[in-house]
C-alpha cells in the first residue's frame, strides 16, 4: 500500500520538477535585497562609505600637512581665508585635523567593537548553549568585568599597558567583550528554549549545525544592534583616554581629542569646537541607522 | 491490523523525576515525579494514545522517548536497540526512524527559515546529498497537501496553523522514519483544521505503514485516531484498553470521570456522573497509594496504603485500581461503578 504512494508521489515530484519555479535566493541575497529598499539604511550607509575613503585618503586630499599651523591664526571662523572650516587652537587647519582625525577615530570606534562583536558572540553562544558549569565559569568571568565602571576599567588597563592606540584598542576590547558576551547568552538561552531547536534536536542535527542554523541567527540581531551603539561609545572613550594622556600623543589628531582639546576655546570661537563633535555626530548615527536598517533586512517578518 | 509480533517500541518501568531545587544554595529539596515507573508497549503499524490531564506527564514521555530529556531509570527498547543506553552516533540513527511532531505550530518553526528549508535542514543534518534534498523536501509538502512551489519558499508567519502543522509532519517524515511521536498535535488549532490535520494524519499512516504514540488531552482527539488508548493520571498510567473497550466500558473511576465531563450534544446521553472536582494533587507529593483516591469516589482504605499495580482486569485491559484487585477485594467489584460509562456513551 504505502509502495503505491510513495511511487505516486514519485511521479507528482517529477510532475513538479517540470514547473517553473522560483529560485530560493540564499539568505544573505534575500538581506540585500531587503536592506535596498531601506532609503534612510542606504544613505546611512553611503555616509559611512564617504567617511571611510575621505580618511583613509586624509595624507593625500588634506590641504595643509597633519601638524602644520602658525599659532598667529589660531581659532580661525569657518570660511575664513585658506581654511574653510577654520584652525584649531593652535592654528593648525581643521579640514587636515578633522580628515587625519577619522583615520583615529573610526579605528578607536571600530575595530574594539569588532573585536568585541567576534569573541563575545561566540563565547556567549557557547555559555548560552552549553549551560551548566561552562556558563557559570564564562558568565562569572563576565561578572568580575561587570564589577568596574566601564571608563574606570579601560584607563586602568589603557594605564597597565601604556598608551598610544593599538592599547586603546585592547583596552576597549576588554572592556565591551563582556557586554557583548552576556547578550549574546541571555538571547542564546532564550532561542534554545524555542521548540523548534527541540525539533532540530529531535532531527539528530549536530550542535554545530543547529547553532549555526538556528541559534545564531536568531542571536544575530539584538547583537549586531548593541554593537552598532557601541560604536559611536567606543570613538568617545577612545578620547576620553587621549584626553587622559592614555591615548593617541599630541600632534596625532583624533576627534575625541579634538573635541577635549577645543572645550576650552568655545567662548572664544563657538563654531570651530562644535566640529569634531558634529564629526562624531553624524559618524556615529549613521552606523546606528545602518544597524537598525540591517536588522530589519535580516527580519523575514517584516 | 495489529499483529502480535515483537513490538516496535516497549518501554518498560521508565521514570523521570524532576528535581526541584530550593534555598540560597540550590540544593535539591524536592522531586516532581513527572513520569513515574510507566510501562507500555506499540506494536508495529498502532496508533497508541496517550491521554491525561495537562500536567501528567504526557508531553514528558514523549520527549524522554526521543531522548530529548533523560530517563532516570526504566528501559526504552526500539526494535533491536536500547534507546537509553544508546551513544550519541546511535541516537542519530535512531531518530531517522523516530520522530517528533510538538503541539505549538508557532514555535517549532524557525521564524527565519523558509518552509523549505526547515524541512531540508532534516535531511541535511543527516548527510542527505543536497542536490536531491529539495526533490525529497517537495515530495514531503505533497504528501501533506501543500503545494511545495507555492509553500516552499514561504515564511512560517505567511502560514495558517493548521498549514504550520501540516509542515512540521511533513519534516518530521522527510526521513522516513517508523514512529512518530505526536505531542497534541491538534490541541492549538480550530476544530475544523482538527479534523483535516487528523484525517491527513489517518491518511499517511495508511499510506506510509507509519506507528503513532499520540498524546492529547483530548478524548475525543485521542479516540478517533488510537487503535489502544493508555490513560495517565499524575505521571503513571492508570489504564490502558483498546479504544472501543475503553470508550464503551471504561474500568478505572478517573477514565468514567474523564468521559463524563467530555460535553455531549445529545441530552439522553448526557453524563449522570458528578464531574471531577478540583485539581491533580501535586505531583511532588502525591498521595500515599493510590493517586487518584483523593479525588475517587469510591476510594477505600486499602487505597490509601497500597498502590494499585497496573494489571489484567479482563483479557488484554490493564487497569490499576484496587476495585479490579484479587483477593479480598474482589468484593468490591460488585459494586463497580463500570455501568456508568455504558449510561453516558451508549
């Protein structure tokens, strides 16, 4: 009896086969697609694009050299003769410190968050599922991070290793990894709760498999939205260390400096301070809107 | 239809306490006697039905079948293999003959995976080569009654109940196995879908050669598939008949309790029973002996002191109640309320 069917099926499949049918895009084709149709995700996203090449070309597109200026025309309006967007308190040209500023910034902003992104996902992905005393140990690690106030943490390790950037950038990494780590595991635990990870465990599926297929994406979009404001807290920290001598040295620019740097001058010009800050401003809601734009792109139900 | 060979799955004694965990330093302080010493067996090509209050241990069974959850004690035989004992590589040969539908069609999908690749992830995680998995994956939604090239590459939230649940059988079968373990299958939908998604069930049974173990709270769900119908009561299993027997002359006083209160359109056949008062007692103290006695209109003395054990009352019906006991109380079973069943469904 269940021959009959099964060789009927058999020929309904192939029946089928003759169709023309829609092809499956792949996952990611399908995010694109969707992120396309997000206008402000896209503009957001050319920002970031434009932000990116004018510092990494700052050497070759800047009108003055980095450490140039003659302190005789120090804070300078915007629009004043050779300097469009005036000179800092030194006299040096803000359209040369702002570009040579994002090389700084955008790494101090990026790459901890990145790095953070990378290894708490994954550990939290592994307390999460593991559960038990693999979670205990990682997530009371993560307590012990948890403790110290995020600055104080980062100008304590920043000050253990010395400064300049590439400490900055462990600095910061250590100290935004446990937040990462513990979002990523209460979302694991809550994904692993679902019935349709029962399922795939009932499938025979292997860890690996169920955590990439289920897991993971699922942990994916609260994450990639947390690390996205994290950005824009990471290039800030990043200066509040240069501003205690952890950071980037003097005649290096980066906009957080820049920014402690001119606090001083706004009385004296208000327009010149306000840059750097505007600078962060737009660098950091762009990333915050492309985040927002991908996780929508990511989310079939909407 | 069932023959009396060796059957597919015989579980023997099985038992799942849950410990329950107290105090600043966790410790255990008490267990919920989930599943507690349950013995059954499903032949080839039955469906058994596994019926109970919620709270009884139904859904457990179910999972500790299948491994999700491990048995503290008891013996799981699958054919030739020991389930409980069985390695890692075993149990993923065993769950391509054994698999499970869950009640919840809403969230035993992945809300990101298309229907398609739901069903393929099956085969996939079972090293099916990939170029033939979308031909197999299209042939499990016919067999289910949906369209794969209008349903394969749709969402889960595009999809009604009924077509949701229709999809989990259809992955739950893609690897053809022998057993399927159905935990209240029908229990989120409309009746009307009910039916459809039980008949469809009746169908690939027919068509597949498939054994069921169907759990629902449902009599009437449970009735209309099961070829035997096993009835539990505060993780133990308090009868086991086949389905007619059990319907037309239920033994046990909670089964006469649990048809009375199944609602009747037909006055005349109208349950004279008082229906069951309050709640299960706790199942992590329940009652000394008998379980039941607290909420048994005919519970003795004897029923508070010795635990019924599960055994013949008649040829092939298991009941544990001392009213069907040997001995002394074989008295008792005068005056056995079995006529009541008879009143209320004719």
């Amino acid at each position: 009896m269940s021959e009959e069917i099964r060789e009927e099926a058999q020929v309904r499949s192939r029946v089928l086969e003759g169709l023309d049918l829609p092809k499956p895009m792949a996952y990611w084709h399908q995010v694109w697609w969707r992120f396309r149709k997000d206008k402000i995700g896209l503009a957001s996203a050319g920002i970031i694009v434009i932000v990116v090449l004018l510092s990494v070309l700052a050497p070759w597109i800047s009108p003055y050299a980095m450490d140039y200026g003659p302190v005789s025309n120090r804070l300078a309006n915007p629009f004043s003769e050779g300097h469009i967007l005036g000179t800092d308190e030194q006299g040096r040209d803000m359209v040369t410190r702002l570009l040579h500023g994002g090389r700084n910034s955008l790494i101090a902003g990026v790459v901890p968050v990145f790095i953070a992104f990378t290894i708490g996902t994954l550990l939290g992905i592994i307390a999460g599922f593991a559960g038990s005393n693999l979670n205990t140990l990682i997530m009371r690690i993560v307590d012990i991070f948890y403790a110290f106030p995020a600055i104080l943490l980062a100008i304590a390790i920043a000050g253990a290793l010395g400064p300049g950037l590439s400490n900055t950038l462990i600095a910061l990494s250590v100290v935004y990894t446990p937040r990462v780590i513990r979002i990523a595991e209460s979302v694991t635990v809550q994904a692993k709760g679902f019935d349709f990870v029962e399922a795939a465990r009932a499938s025979g599926a292997s860890d690996i498999h169920i955590i990439r297929s289920h897991i993971l994406p699922n942990v994916l979009s609260p994450v990639l939205v947390y690390n996205s404001t994290l950005v824009s807290i990471s290039i800030l920290a990043a200066a509040g260390l240069g501003f205690l001598g952890l950071g980037i040295a003097a005649p290096h620019a980066e906009w957080g400096r820049m920014l402690n740097d001119l606090r001083q001058s706004i009385y004296v010009n208000t327009w010149v301070p306000i840059l750097p800050g505007v600078a962060i401003f737009i660098t950091a809601m762009a990333f915050n809107l492309v985040s927002d734009a991908v996780r929508d792109a990511m989310d079939v139900r909407l | 239809m069932i023959n009396s060979q060796k059957p597919l799955l015989d579980v023997k004694n099985l038992r799942k306490y849950f410990p329950v965990r107290s105090g600043p330093l966790r410790r255990v302080s008490a267990h919920v006697k989930a599943v507690d010493d349950v013995s059954f067996d499903v032949k080839q090509g039955e469906i058994l039905g596994l019926v109970g209050e919620s709270g009884c241990g139904k859904s457990t069974i179910a999972r500790v079948l299948i491994r999700l959850i491990d048995p503290d004690a008891g013996e799981i035989h699958f054919q030739d293999m020991d389930v409980v004992k069985a390695s890692g590589r075993e149990m993923k040969a065993l769950r391509r003959r054994m698999q499970i539908v869950f009640q919840d069609p809403w969230a035993s999908l992945n809300p990101r995976m298309n229907i398609q690749d739901a069903i393929a992830f099956n085969l996939l995680a079972h090293q099916f080569p990939k170029k033939d998995a979308l031909e197999k994956v299209w042939e499990g939604l016919d067999n289910v009654g949906l369209n794969p090239a209008q349903f394969g590459l749709r969402y889960p939230h595009e999809l009604s109940g009924g077509q949701r649940q229709r999809v989990n059988i259809a992955r739950a079968l893609v690897l053809d196995p022998q057993l399927l373990l159905l935990d209240e299958p029908v229990s989120s939908l409309d009746k009307s879908i009910q039916a459809q998604v039980l008949n469809l069930l009746g169908e690939l049974r027919e068509a597949l050669g498939l054994t069921y173990i169907f759990i629902s709270h449902d009599l009437h769900v449970v009735g209309y598939l099961s070829d035997r119908v096993a009835v539990m009561y505060l993780g133990k299993v308090v009868e086991l008949a086949e389905t007619n027997e059990l319907y037309n002359k239920p033994l046990h006083p909670y089964t006469q309790a649990l048809l009375g209160s199944v609602p009747t359109m037909n006055p005349h056949q109208r349950s004279t029973q008082p229906p069951l008062t309050g709640d299960p007692p706790s199942p992590i103290a329940p009652p000394s002996g008998c379980r039941f006695r607290t909420r048994c209109k005919h519970a003795m003395e004897v029923c508070a002191q010795v635990e019924p054990p599960l055994q013949e009352a008649e040829a092939g019906r298991l009941v544990a109640c001392h009213l069907y006991g040997e001995g002394e109380h074989a008295n008792a079973s005068e005056s056995s309320p079995a006529g009541a069943g008879d009143e209320s469904l004719g």
